[in-house]
C-alpha cells in the first residue's frame, strides 16, 4: 500500500525475470535445494551425486 491509500497488484510494473529474482530471494535454501538434501540424506556427495548437481548447488548459493 502507498503512503496515499492506493493499492496496487503484487509484482505490478516488474518484469518476469525481476518477479522470479525476488521470490528466489525469499525462498528459503532449503526449499530451494530440498531435492539435493533428498539426495544426499544418506550419505556424502559421490562424484556421481556431485554430476547430477547444478553449479549453483555445488557452490551452495
């Protein structure tokens, strides 16, 4: 809500890109990874579970 009491829609004026930024950035990592805890829940990352997994998963972002 504005200062004014104007309402406006949630993600109104940004583009697709900016909305998935800003729910990546309030998603909690892990929810994000919770298929990489799944995987991992047994044991440490073996260099077959390590080639299933993304850059980003490796680097823990």
């Amino acid at each position: 809500m504005s200062e004014n009491g104007d309402t406006t829609a949630a993600g109104e004026g940004l583009s697709d890109e900016e909305m998935v930024e800003q729910v990546q950035e309030q998603t909690p990592a892990e929810e994000r990874y919770k298929d990489v805890f799944e995987r991992e829940k047994d044991g440490t990352t073996t260099d077959t579970e390590a080639a299933k997994a993304t850059g980003d998963e490796l680097a823990g972002e």
